[in-house]
C-alpha cells in the first residue's frame, strides 16, 4: 500500500441484532425478527460498504443471560435473545460484498484455538482478505453454564488463557509461508517441506501440535481486534491487537487511555501505528437537531419499564432487595467491568436518578458508545475534535436501530466527513488490512530465515 | 409434503477438496489450488444443483494426518492438507444456491454440543432449511495433538461422547418451539415464555443448561447424518441418524448392511422409511467405456510411488519394516475401522498385489465408494439394481476429480437416471428434509403438550 495522503478516520459498523437499543424491535421502522433474517443483515452490510466504512462488527455472547434479570422482563426484550451465529453469518455476507472488513467476536474461554485459527483464516480467504476477529474472554454465569461449568473463570485464568489463546492462533497462522505451496505438477511436489511449521505449542492452558490445515491468507493473517481493555487487556491488546474498539465515553478518558495505550507499544517492538484505537460512537442523526432528539424519544417511549429495570440489574446485579423508585445503590459483586459501572454510577449520582430512571439512562444514551443526537455536522464535529485531539483513530459505530441507525450515518454523516476530508471517497486496497493502514504482516518463520541470512 | 409418485433415488456429492482420487491435483483439469478457493468450490456446488442432487457434503479433519507416511511422501500429495473450513465455506455457499442441502462434518470428540448446536442452526436458517450435521467421532492421532490430547480418546469413549453429544445438541434445538417467538410489538411480549425451554443437560461428558441463543429452524432442525456405522455407530445412527453414508462396496453387504440398520429402527420407535442409507458410489463415466477406462488410467499414471505408498500406510499403519514389493502383511494395529481394512486385505490376497500394487489399488478403485468405471448406462445400472435389490435408498457420489467428476455425473448418470424414473427433474420441496422425503420434526416440548392435551 502507498500512502493514503492526509491522516483519516478508520470507521466500523456493529451490527448485532437490531441494533443497541433494548426497545428497537418495538420501532416500526424495525424488522422484529431480523436477527433471524439473512437478508436484515445483508442490507444493513451492503450500506455499510456504500458508505466505505472499514468494516461491520458483531460483537457475541454464548448463551442467553436470563438469570439477573427481574421476573418477567425477559419475554418483554428481543435484545441480545436469538440470533444468526456470526461466524456462520459472516462468511454468509463474504461473497455479496467486496470490499467491507469482516468482524465477529469469539471467546477465548470456551473455544479451542485450532477451531478459531482455522475458521478466521478460512473466512480471510473466502472474503480476499477482509477477516478479523475479536478476542473477547467471556465474563457471564449463563455462558459459562453453557460450556460443562458452574461459574466463569476468574479474571486472573481468563486473561492468562485468553493470552495463551492468542499465542497458538497467531502461531497456527504462521504454519505455512506464503510461498509454500508449489502446485508443481510436473515433479509432483504439492509443497516445500522447508515453508511448512509444526508450532508444538505447549503451555499451562493448550497444548496444540499444528501445522494448521489452512494455509496462508490474503492478509498474512486476520485481523485481531480487542474490545474493551481495562487492566490486562490493555497489555494484550498492546503485545497482540491490529485494533482496539475502546469504551471511554468523554474526550478526556479517550485521551488518557490512548495515550496509554500507544505508549506501551514499543514494549511490544511496535510502533504507534501498529494499532488502531475506535471508541464507540452512538450517533442519532436528522436533518435538524429537533427531528433527532424527536428520533431518539420515539425509541425511548418504546421502554418496557421492566426492561430499563433488567438493563439497571445488567450493569449492578440483582437489585430486587431495592425499592426501584429508590436512589441507585453502591455497586456490589457487579457483574460489569468496573471502569463501566463506575463511570454509569456517576452518572445516575450526579442527575439523582432512581433505579428504574437509571435503567432507563443505560437503555438510552447511557449504554454503550458515546452518545450524540443532533445533525450530521454536530456528530462530524465530535468525531473531528477526538480525531485531532489525539484521542482516537477512528470510531466503531453502535447504532441504536438497523437498518436506519447504520443507514442515516452512512447517508448523512458519511458524506460530511468526507467534505471535510475526514474520511475516505473510495476504498484504498483490496484487503481491511490495507484499509486500514496496517503494515504487511510478516511470517515468523520467514522473518528467521532472512535475519539468519539464509 | 405430499407424496413424491414412485420410490426415487436420494443423491448427495461428496465434494472435499480435489476429489478422492490423490493424484486428482496433477491432472490439467483440476485447479490444483483449489482447495484454498472459493470459486472452486461454488462451481461444483452449483453443478450438483444443476443435476438436482439432493446435497453437497464435506468430509472433514481436524489436522494434518504426517506422522504415518513414508519420509517425503507429504509433499507429493495434496490430498487432506490444506482446505477451507467446511462450516466456514458452507454459508458462503448458502446465498449462492437455492435447492441443494448443505452438509458439513464436524467431530463430536473435538468440539462442544453449544457450538455446533448454534452453527448449524444458523446455516439452517441462513439457507432456507438446507444444513445436515455428518457426526464423526475423529480416530487419529494428528487431531488429538491439536487440541490438547496426546492420544484420540478410545472407542468406547469416543462412541460414549458422541451420544451425549448428539443428545445435547438435539435438546438445544428444541430449545425453541416453532411458534415461541411472538414479536407483539404492540403488548411488548417478544416470545411466550411457556415455549422456550431450558436444557439443564448433565452427564458423564457434558453439562448444558441452554436454552439455545437460535431458535426453531426452517427444517425444525438440521438433518443428521453418520458416516460410516460399524459396531455402536450403527445404534448411534438408528436412533438419532436421518442419513447414513454408508461403506459397503458389494451389493451383498450393502444389502446386509440395510436390512440389519433398517430393523434397529423399530427399537427407537422409528419407521424404516425414516433413515435414509446411502451407499458411497465412485462413478468415471465417459461416452464409452474405452474413454472411461482411459480417463481412470490418466488419473493413476500420475500416481507418486511415494504416494500410493502412504495410502498403504494409511489402511495398514506404518509398512517400513516390510519390502514395498514384498505382499501385503497380515493387519496389526491397523487406524482404520476393521470392516474397511480387511475388505481391503482380502482384495490384496486374491489379487496377490505387493505393498505397492497395494497402495496403488487403494488410491484409485479401492479407496472408497463402490468404483465403476463405464457408460452413463452402465452406471445406472448399478445403481438401479442396488436400489431395487434393497441394498439403498440412494448414493453418495465421491467422484476421483473436481469439478469433472461431479460434472460428468450430472451431464450423463442424471439424465439417464431420470430418463429410468429413478431420480426427480424438479425439487419436490424448499427444505433438505422435504427433497429427501423425511417426516416434519417434531419438538419435543410441543409433542409432551400435545400428549398431556394440553
């Protein structure tokens, strides 16, 4: 890849079900069954591609989290229930798009990492180069029961197996060298012995002989992503990620942790632009400022108020002791990474918010991504100060309802960032990898050979 | 479904890879890398549908099998070594194709029952009703050493694994009944509570509560198949199998092999008409004979000798104690199912082959599927007689070379099987199930209901 001239924004769709906000199924404009249907998610992909977003993103969770929930909530919410499995979907979307990265999450707690090796570099093929994975390590009860066990592992085992995880996918990835393959007829060698690897990996949580049974891909390897990053995962992200879909909510936290972030960078032999950081971004885009706060009301009307209760017990655990019209208690055992249970508690602390007010805020504009209602120049506005504040790259977009979430930023805010030259007219390589900016991955094995010399 | 008129033939295509025919990759008509491509693959699925089979189906392995070979005979075969994922490259396929039923291999040593549950209620979905579950229970060491074994569990394990598997997975896809999902925008009930069932599955190797994040699928659930049924696979596939690939190469065990699977049915309250046996068939079919003969020869003169030599190895286990030119030693701890070894032994001793001679027979005629080499009528009348002996409700087709091998069939078996009344001109049905001619499934929730008159 050459130079993509003037630094610009890296942009990501998620896509999961119909979108992030709990109500969106009641939306008219909503297809209440979508998660089930091909063609719901084909069309909000093909949107993200005409707006040349860099990719779409399901995000995944391995059963249905049902026990926290108040009595009766959960028939009243469609979100997160039944859905296409996305390493099924994704490949599904490969060949009916061409250019658009392809993200799903898998956990590195209940898969094995040959699976994942061989499905990722399987899709990377399939789609020429347009794979990622996101690495998550699976924190819920209801997960866990899923997979032969009572709880989920503590903190310290998962990301200790998520980092052993990591290093034999990346291994198994490197088993075979891009030149490897002969396909010579004539003398009847298939391969050269020489550019085929045996990782033999051995440690505390896998042990994993390879070679894997696929070979190299159009990008080196599939792209990893990590989301999140409190704590450990922000040294895993730093040693492993292409990109980082970041939580911080306000400037000054994206700030902080980008900085933090692309300084342990070197520690890892990487340089800053080695790794990609994307807060979430919730935009509610109109014509007028008016017609997007009446947009967002419409989908806030739609609340059942138990499931602003059950999205108040998703964030503090079980609060059935509380009286609901009650202030919000102190968090306890939540069930959420502290940074994000933390930063929501202020919130509800600083506009006095009762539990079922502050359900109704995390069902809102509370519960994931940055939150901005007004036109397309008020969201292109936010998105070009974090951009030149150095507090981002780009932004992974979480729509509050597909198709139009995915839509209305595509038709409205897209065009204005690229008046603005923030943002790309045309995609500028065939790969997400040269989309996004990222140098050629190099095979371990042949990176060897030429410091040896040989 | 109504009735399908006469009794007629169910056909699937085997389509790994290159074929079954090692050589397959040196010949001028096969893409030698295609296996890493998808194009490959959909030009194949595509002439299956064209010929109205009733579906396309991928073997499968969970690693690279080297460790048995002859020294350098790896890198003369491309046979088993690399490819694309088959739960990867099936969805891909889904959108592409309309009629033909997908069906993929997945191990039931080597996975968890949630997962494979999700997937292939996902291409279920995706496809419009077409996915087909192969179980295999994996016997080499090669896939044990890539998840976190030294050894493949043995037999009795292996067969008691894969049957709480199967039940585990059949219970998840009845998490959901057909009609649970209610989507009332207007109460904000998404689904009735009263139809969606938790699992809570607990025994010797697994612990799954569930319920299912998918829900009912367009055919109430995936088709399940088994491959080969010798000893306990044959109770495995006569209480849970809608299909068997079977393994018999002469109509007499063919004909055993059916009447005695055929009459376990009763035991598990089943009628014989619901499992459908399909014997392997191995057709090189030209518009004569001579050219079929010729177009066979072409394939095994680009056989390596290092390469025949492995797929000796392969039925018999390491042979480098024995004179390759020397005859065929007595098996001892042959990896292959006992059955298929000493069908093949006995062949070598009427034909008092050498190892070489050996390995050169197995890798063309003998390697699997029924072989014949001949005229579109003489392939009919193969199949005619085996279909109306009762020794088959069908065939898999494991056609030497792709894509000719499925090609010809389609071009010139299917229309003389058509021409006989013995295969369908139209699809009967939308679903795998329904072209295959099997009974509705029925959740088992709704039948207690229904029973409890409820």
């Amino acid at each position: 890849m050459k130079s993509h001239g003037a630094k610009r924004l890296k942009l990501g769709m998620s896509m999961r079900g119909l979108g992030y906000h709990p109500a969106a199924w009641r939306h008219p404009a909503v297809p209440a069954d979508g998660t089930l249907r091909f063609d719901h998610y084909l069309r909000v992909a093909k949107a993200a591609e005409r707006g040349k977003l860099d990719m779409i993103f399901f995000a995944d969770g391995l059963g249905i989290r049902e026990s926290d929930m108040p009595r009766g909530a959960r028939v009243r919410s469609g979100y997160e229930l039944v859905e296409l499995e996305p390493m099924t979907l994704l490949p599904a979307l490969a060949p009916l798009t061409r250019h658009i990265g392809l993200v799903a999450t898998a956990s590195t707690s209940y898969n094995e990492p040959f699976h994942i090796a061989r499905k990722f570099a399987s899709l990377d093929i399939i789609s020429g180069g347009r794979a990622g994975w996101n690495v998550v390590t699976s924190w819920s009860t209801a997960e866990a029961q899923n997979f032969n066990r009572d709880q989920h592992y503590d903190y310290e085992t998962r990301y200790d197996r998520a980092k052993d995880f990591v290093d034999v996918v990346e291994g198994l990835w490197d088993s075979w060298e891009s030149d490897a393959l002969l396909y010579d007829r004539k003398s009847g060698h298939f391969y050269d012995e020489a550019k085929m690897h045996v990782l033999a990996h051995a440690s505390r949580h896998f042990k994993v002989r390879g070679p894997l049974n696929v070979a190299a891909t159009p990008q080196g390897r599939p792209i990893i992503i990590q989301a999140g990053a409190a704590g450990q995962g922000r040294e895993l992200a730093a040693a492993h990620a292409d990109v980082i879909y970041a939580g911080q909510n306000t400037l000054a936290e994206a700030r902080e942790f980008y900085d933090d972030v692309k300084a342990r960078l070197p520690g890892y032999g990487r340089k800053p632009d080695d790794l990609k950081i994307m807060p979430g971004l919730r935009p509610i885009v109109a014509p007028t400022r008016a017609e997007a706060q009446a947009k967002f009301d419409a989908l806030q009307d739609l609340l059942d108020p138990l499931v602003c209760l059950s999205r108040a017990y998703n964030v503090l655990g079980d609060l059935s002791d509380f009286d609901p019209d009650g202030p919000v208690p102190e968090p306890k055992n939540a069930p959420r990474m502290k940074s994000f249970v933390d930063r929501l508690v202020q919130v509800a602390r600083e506009r006095k918010l009762s539990i079922r007010e502050f359900g109704r805020y995390v069902a809102g504009e509370g519960g994931g991504g940055h939150c901005i209602i007004g036109t397309a120049a008020d969201v292109a506005d936010t998105m070009q100060e974090w951009f030149e504040a150095g507090a981002c790259d780009g932004f992974n977009i979480t729509p509050n309802q597909l198709p139009g979430g995915c839509e209305d930023f595509v038709d409205m805010v897209v065009p204005e960032l690229q008046r603005r030259g923030l943002f790309r007219r045309e995609y500028e390589g065939t790969t997400l990898r040269d989309n996004l900016g990222l140098k050629p991955h190099v095979n371990r094995y042949a990176a060897a050979r030429v410091r040896e010399g040989a």
